[in-house]
C-alpha cells in the first residue's frame, strides 16, 4: 500500500520504523513510497539532472535504512531523512568536484530590466532545471542557503569554505539565475 504523509499516523510510523529497523522489506518499501516522491524533488535540487539525483536518492535511501535505529524520535522523521538526503548530495559534490568553478560575470547581468517585472513566472519544472544549470559551487550554496535556510558560516563550514565564498557563489547563483530567466522571457514572448 502507498501511504501520503497526511494518511499516517504517528503510531503507524512508529510501526514501520520498528520494522525497518528489523529489516523488514515490506516496511522498507513502504518508509520510501511515503517518503521518495519529496526527497526527490529535493535530490532533483541538489543534482546536476535526473540521473544524478535518482543516485543521490538511492544512496540516501540506503543510509536510511542502515542507520534507521539511530532515529530518537526527536525531530520529524521526515526531517531525519531530509538531512541524511542532503548530506548524500553534498557528499556526492564534494566527491566529484574538487574546487570551486567561477564563471566571470558582467555588471549587466544583475539588473531586470523594468519591462520584466511582471512577467508570467516558471513552473516548478522550469526553476529546477534553472538551478540544475547553475555551476556545482553556485547550485550547492543557493541550495542550502535558498531552502534549507542556513546561514553563511554553516554553509562554509559544511564544504570546507570561507564565509566570503560562500556569499560570493550565492551572489554569483543569483545573477546567473537572473540572466537565465530574462533570456527565458525574451525566447517566450
């Protein structure tokens, strides 16, 4: 059976977590029908495209269900699992890329021209994509910083950076995203 969040109870949670933790493979299947769909979308966040995400979101899984017995019940369980999923995106980065890649960016690119403002916005699809374009240094600190809320000390604290670097790729995300999205407009209208 598929469950949606809002169909669990905390008792029934509670149940298939005590089964995870026994391995049970039905309860297994059913923590990640419940819980996959969103994670996705985060995983989609993180990832430069599908393929990447659908490995984060495999290897999160799996952790998740390695460590499931250290879940204290002290937090969303939906939120244990959100963080393990990040921490997979963020290890899966600092595998891949070993520096920091800056693209030089011009002074234009930082203002919307006044005709813009108004415009019909993007779907969901559209804004994923967007920042799955971004440059692995620029996606991750938009990421983190954007959703996850963080400040700038704990996003260079999490990758191994200065605060400085960390404000400059979430300055330089920004710009990129901008110019991407007026580049956009112009194609639709």
């Amino acid at each position: 059976m598929i469950y949606k969040d809002s169909d669990i109870t905390s008792t029934e949670l509670q149940k298939l977590i005590a089964g995870c933790v026994a391995c049970d493979r039905r309860c297994q299947r059913t923590v990640y029908e419940l819980y996959a769909p969103s994670m996705m979308a985060l995983c989609e966040r993180y990832s430069k495209n599908q393929e990447e995400a659908e490995e984060v979101l495999q290897d999160g899984f799996i952790l998740v269900f390695r460590f499931i017995h250290q879940f204290k019940n002290l937090g969303s369980f939906g939120g244990w699992i959100r963080k393990i999923i990040i921490n997979c995106a963020l290890k899966k980065y600092r595998r891949k890329y070993n520096g920091f890649h800056f693209i030089p960016l011009s002074d234009d690119l930082y203002r919307i021209p006044a005709e813009h403002a108004s415009s019909d916005p993007f779907s969901g699809k559209d804004l994923i994509r967007m920042i799955q374009q971004l440059p692995p240094a620029c996606r991750m600190v938009f990421n983190l910083y954007v959703f996850e809320g963080l400040k700038h000390r704990e996003i260079a604290d999490m990758l191994g950076i200065t605060e400085g670097t960390s404000k400059s790729n979430l300055f330089d995300a920004r710009s990129i995203l901008k110019k991407q999205i007026l580049r956009e407009m112009k194609i639709a209208r």
